[in-house]
C-alpha cells in the first residue's frame, strides 16, 4: 500500500533519506526502498507504506514551531520521537591555504592550473561523491562520473559502498572551495576522510581539512540540545541571565532588551551546529587530534636534497626536465600537475600533449572547464552581451587564443595590466539570521549566481578581443597579429573574485561587478531559470547620498541591498611579481572592506573599492597603508593634507571616472598635470593657485573641468570660496584630493562611447 505525499524540498528529502537509512552502515530499509521514496519525494509521487511515518516527521520538521518555552520544548521528543531518537551527520570541509597552493608559481599556466585544479575538486568531485553530474553545455562528464565513485568505494570500502549512502539531496551546499552537506550518521567519518584524502590524492600539496559530526535531527532546527532535554539553557533562562558574562560571550551583548527572543531564535537554530562544526574545523586545521581520524598534524610534504635538482620554485625535488617546454623548465610533480591542468584548460578535452607524455607519469585532469568557457557559453546565450564583447570586428567566429604568459596580457594594455580581488560585505552578519538548512542552501546559490553572473556581464560590457603586437616569443603559440581574450578569471568561488584584466578598464570591470552583484540580488537584473530565493532589500532606505559620499552632486535615493562587494584594484606592469602582486591586491581589498564597514554604521550598505596605481616595483617597501600613512599625508602649517582620497563608494568612482574623462577632453598639458600634483606637496593655497592658473589657460575643457571636476569635488563647506582641487572632510577636520589619482589613472584607463551601461530589461541567459 502506497500514500501519495506532497513536493517536498531537498532539505526535507535529505532529512527523510537520513532518517529511513537510519543511525548505522547497514540501511534500515532496502536500497530500492529507499530509491523509491526519494524519487517519490522529488516528483510527488507514492512513497512507499513502510517510510510513510518517518517521511511525514521529516515533512513536519519544515513547518515546526519554535517552543517559546521549555515545557513546550519538553513535550517534543514525545510529539516526535522519530526526529529525537535518530540522528543525522553534518560534514564540512574544504581546501586551507588556498593562495598559498594557488600563488605558488610565478606563471601564468600554473597559477592557472592549481586554481582549476581546486575548482574541480570543489565543484565536480566532491558532489560526484554524491552521484551529482554536472550539467554542462560544454563537456560531457557521464564518462568521468564512474571513476570518482569507484575511487571513492575503493578507498573507503564498506557495505553497503559510500556512494550508495549519499544522494544529491544531502548537498547544503559546495562553492567557494568549501562542502557542506548532511550523510547518513554511520558515515560521517568515512566522508570526512575521503574529502581530505580526495584533495591530497589530486593535488599532492594543496592542504584541506574537513570534519563532522552527529546531531539528533530535531537539532537541525531547534540547535543543540542536551540529552536530558529538560536541561537545555532555554528561553526563560536567557531573559534572567542575559547580562551574565558567560551568556553574553555566546550570544552577544544586547542594548534592547525588547530583542531578546529574537537573538535566541537566531542563536538556537542549524546556524548553532555550523558554528560546532566551524570550530572544530579550526581545531583540525591547527593540528589537534581528532577522535577514531587519523591525525592532520602533518600535511603533505615532499623534502629535497641538497645535491638535488629543485623545480623552477626551488620547492621541490624536480623529476624530469620538459624540453617542448619554453626555457626547458626542470618540473617537480606537483608542478607538473598545475601545468597539465593549466594546459587541458586552454584547449578543453584535449589530447594528452607531448610534452608530458615525456614525463613518464599516469595522472589525467579529466574534464577541465575553465572560467573562460562559461564566459563564452554565457555569450552565446545572450546576443546582447555577445555583441557587446565581440564588437562589430569580429563576429566571434574568428579564432580568439588565450594568454600564455601576464606579458601577453600586458602586450594588449600598454605594458600593465591590473588585479582584481573582490570579497562579500556582510556575508557572516547575514548568515547569523539563517535559522534552516534549506536558508543556508539557497543563501549560497543566490550568492554565487549574483557573483558569477556580475562578472560575466562586466567583463562583457567593458572588454572586447584584442589584437597582440610585440610578442617576439618564438616557441608561444600566441604571435604577433592574433586575437586574444584580454583576461585571466583566477576564480569565481561564492563571494570570492580574482581576476587578471588589462589596466585601461579595470576601474569600469570593479565598479560594475560592486554594482550589478547587487542588482542581481535585487533582482533589478534577471536570470532566464534562475530564482533569487532570499530577501536582501533593506526595507528601511538611510541612504542619504550628501552624507555617506564625499561629492557634492544629490543622487536619487535608491533600494539598498543587504550584501555588497568590497574591491581591491592594483594597476602595475605586467613584469610586477605575481605574489607580490596579490599580496597588494589583498591589501587594498581589506583597505575597502574597512571603509564599508565604517559606512555601514551611518547607513551606507552598499560596495567599496580601494585601488592604487604602482609605476615601479619599488615603490612600495612595506605596506601600502603606511606608504600612505608616511609619503602622502603631511601636517603644512597646522592643516592636515591628504594627497589622495581612496578608497570610495561605488558612486563616488562613477564620479572619478567622470572627472578623469574631463581631464582627458579637455587635453590639459602633461607637464602642467605633473607640476600641480608636485605642488600639492607644499600646501593647499600653493596648489589650488597654480591649479586655476592652468585651468583659466586652456583653450578648451575648462567648462567640463568646471562641471565634473570642480562643482562635483571641490565646493567649499563653509563658505564659497575656491579650493580645488581639494575637498575638505568636515568630520575628520582634513584636507584630501582627488588630483594625484586623477593624473596617475590619465594615460592609463580608456573610456568607450557608451559608459557604465544600463542593466538590459530582458532576462540574461544561464
């Protein structure tokens, strides 16, 4: 006998099939029953008599009530004994260090081989463990599907196999280099494991940790709770001992006493067993036994010898020379797994090249899909971004290559090129307020399709194929007259952005990226198939634009989002050291995310960006905030002088740009620009004179300057004098300026005919 049972959500089927294998190995039911309610579950079909019960407290967990009191609390494991008496495993885990195993090499190929590498694992791999098959439009990965399971039911055998006890369901989520997701109670170990085993097998030195645990199901949505649940510290407990030292540890300081149910709610909810998982992952990683695991106390490490030949990083005892190789590098393994990965991600599946085959080594990448392929398979899904990209010149169906090396990315961009390294404002704030697994699911597919798709569409809209010239690197596979994609996506991974783009465009990529993330969250901008499942629209709008923006033009106010991106740009020369490079880029990006944090508390929720223009190596010997700190600010005759004024709000850098577009029509003189920024040196009345010295000489431009430059930067606060090109900052009493950024970005950055376009009001293709 069978009962038909309503659409449930992967969360609910997840929780039923952890519920009917039960707390052991061996499954409770058959296999095929099990197979037979979960496909019954997905398709609101008939699940089978004998796992009607359980189905139906599984349903029931979804919709439960939070007891507002412990005796409310005290009568469910009676209501439901099933979800008190069974238990359920949570997994987390992920690669650690990952810039480390990424930056490790100085070259291109490379570093864009171990950022596929981990891309793969993360996002194929380990939820192939969970019979999940990619879906791709590119690459068919039925073939490869096969040999991670056998892999998996080898390494951990067991009856019945790993892989029969994991469905897709179980899958909360994995992005940004990190899985979480549920298992049946008897495998959490063995899943655990094999996530470790599984990143160390395919990278040989990339670190990773994962973990897990066992909770009584009810606790998925109530949190943790003692065995003797008349014993929790419930409710009534937290409103008499808020103020207590201890409590206040765990659940926070609280001013308004009228919060306290709803910080307990908070608190006590999945989001508590997360935070038990993310501590002991912290645990693991530093090194501390952990119970029936082998210890992670010592990573993967591979020595040398003194009298041994070392690879090009001189890491690593290098195992062959590869003389089809340019410069016939000296290789170790685990180099030559980045290279191979970063050569399959070039030219997609294909054949094994010669050069590696000459290494004697059995290792396949398998199915590699770059980033570049899903921007291109993006651009053939929409006409409007695919013209936009291609241009008028080439109709996408002439040969575009991809960059070799950062000199032919910098070859396209007058010798520099710029990083980009974006990260999520708010992310741990909002994650705080998830009560439901099913929350932290759909939280994390909204954010990757808001972060994936912003960049798609900035790289689209601001970047076209370019023509190289200069190369003289006979061996390239890149000469002189091909066209090339100007970029290089490092990775796209939950709220993380790294991206290598040419220098004349970076500063309209960021800002575009800072905006539309936030569109799409809003859903200002449409994904054709794609539903932005949670609410990030502030509902009460304190965005008051003279106050949270230095400029003096009013912006109409609009909706703000919950979650914004906080940017670093470095803009330098394509020889600049890559780890150097990311190091600084990493800076500017924390610099911004400073900034939007001290915004955030007058009302500012939207994104930032910091960026800083290096024209030598050595000009930086430190850091980039005490560069600042120590050789532009100065104390002149009791006045503080900034002699720039990053970072800013993403409408602040629509105004930069809007400046330094001005500057450029009007043709000031080169020299002049130089002799101002020199002059800002030795005062503010010093700087300002000779500014509308020059500016009162220019044959043409000076209405411009005047209306974007001046009237928007430069109006006096308390009177109305003349002071550009300064602003002055009434809060912290301080003088800065625009000018040195404006004449450092002037011959590097370019601007199209149609500047930071409008969202397209039809829908963008998945």
């Amino acid at each position: 006998m069978t009962t038909q049972m309503e659409n449930t959500n992967s969360i609910t089927t997840a929780i039923a099939w952890c519920l009917a294998w039960g707390d052991e190995r061996q499954p409770k039911h058959s296999l095929e029953v099990l197979r037979q309610m979960r496909e019954a579950l997905n398709d609101g079909k008939e699940v089978p008599e004998e796992v009607q019960a359980l189905v139906k407290q599984a349903q029931e967990l979804h919709n439960l009530e939070f007891p507002d009191t412990l005796e409310k609390l005290k009568q469910l494991p009676e209501k439901y004994p099933l979800l008190w008496n069974s238990k359920i495993g949570l997994v987390y885990g992920g690669a650690t260090k990952i810039k480390q195993y990424v930056f490790e090499e100085s070259k291109l190929p490379d570093i864009r081989g171990a950022s596929g590498l981990l891309d793969k694992i993360n996002l194929v791999e380990l939820p192939a463990f969970f019979n999940v098959i990619p879906e791709s439009t590119i690459d068919n990965y039925n073939a490869e599907f096969p040999e991670i399971k056998r892999w998996l039911n080898k390494n951990f055998a067991c009856k019945p196999n790993l892989s029969d006890a994991l469905i897709p369901e179980l899958i909360i989520y994995s992005t940004g280099g990190n899985i979480l997701a549920f298992c049946p109670a008897g495998f959490v170990d063995n899943l655990a494991n094999a996530i470790e085993k599984r990143y160390t097998q395919r990278t040989l030195t990339a670190n990773s940790c994962a973990v897990g645990e066992t909770f009584r199901i009810l606790e998925t949505s109530l949190g943790l709770l003692r065995d003797n649940i008349a014993e929790t510290f419930w409710l009534e407990k937290y409103q008499k001992e808020y103020q207590n030292s201890i409590v206040e540890a765990y659940f926070g300081k609280i001013d308004d006493v009228s919060k306290l149910e709803e910080t307990f709610r908070k608190h006590k909810s999945f989001n508590e067993l997360t935070t038990k998982l993310a501590i002991r992952f912290n645990q693991r990683r530093s090194g501390n036994d952990s119970e029936k695991r082998p210890t992670r106390r010592y990573p993967p490490m591979f020595e040398t010898h003194p009298y041994l030949r070392r690879d090009e990083g001189e890491k690593r005892s290098a195992i062959a020379q590869i003389n089809q190789l340019t410069g016939k590098p000296y290789l170790s393994e685990s180099v030559i797994y980045k290279r191979r990965i970063g050569d399959r991600a070039k030219t997609s599946i294909s054949e094994t090249p010669k050069w590696y085959q000459h290494t004697g080594l059995e290792w396949e990448p398998g199915i590699i899909e770059s980033w570049l392929d899903k921007f291109v398979d993006f651009l053939q899904n929409n006409s409007e971004q695919r013209q936009k990209y291609y241009g008028t010149k080439n109709d996408g169906n002439k040969e575009i290559k991809i960059a070799q090396s950062l000199t032919q990315l910098g070859k396209v961009s007058n010798n520099y090129v710029a990083y980009i390294y974006a990260d999520g404002n708010n992310m741990g704030g909002f994650i705080q307020n998830i009560r439901k697994p099913e929350e932290y699911q759909e939280f994390s597919q909204d954010v990757e399709n808001a972060t994936k798709y912003a960049v798609y569409q900035a790289l689209a809209y601001n970047l076209h194929p370019r023509e190289i010239k200069g190369i003289s690197e006979a061996e390239s596979k890149v000469q002189n007259g091909d066209l090339i994609h100007p970029f290089e996506i490092i990775t796209i991974g939950g709220d993380d952005i790294f991206l290598i783009v040419p220098a004349d465009r970076a500063l309209q990529i960021a800002k575009m990226i800072g905006e539309q993330f936030e569109n799409i969250l809003l859903e200002k901008v449409k994904i054709s198939g794609v539903k932005i499942k949670g609410k990030y629209k502030i509902d009460k709008n304190l965005l008051v634009s003279n106050k949270h923006h230095r400029f003096a033009e009013t912006i109409s106010e609009e909706e703000q989002c919950k979650l914004s991106m906080s940017t670093g740009v470095l803009i330098t020369a394509y020889n600049t050291p890559i780890y150097y490079a990311e190091d600084l880029t990493n800076q500017l990006m924390k610099s911004a995310k400073k900034y939007a944090k001290t915004l955030k508390e007058n009302g500012y929720s939207g994104g930032t960006i910091d960026f800083f223009t290096m024209k030598s190596v050595t000009m930086i010997s430190s850091n980039i905030e005490d560069f600042r700190k120590q050789a532009l600010t100065i104390d002149n005759r009791g006045a503080k002088l900034k002699l720039y004024s990053a970072p800013y709000t993403l409408p602040e850098l629509d105004k930069l740009l809007k400046s330094i577009r001005a500057l450029q029509k009007a043709e000031f003189p080169k020299s002049q620009l130089y002799q101002i920024r020199s002059f800002l040196e030795r005062g503010k009345r010093t700087a300002s004179l000779n500014y509308y010295y020059f500016r009162h000489r220019l044959k043409k431009g000076q209405d411009a300057l005047k209306a974007d430059f001046e009237n928007i930067w430069c109006q006096a606060k308390t009177n109305e004098g003349n002071i550009a090109p300064w602003m002055y900052n009434l809060e912290f009493k301080i003088y800065e300026t625009i000018w040195r950024e404006m004449v450092d970005l002037f011959d590097l950055i370019t601007f199209s005919e149609i500047e930071s376009p409008q969202p397209s009001h039809k829908e963008i293709a998945p």
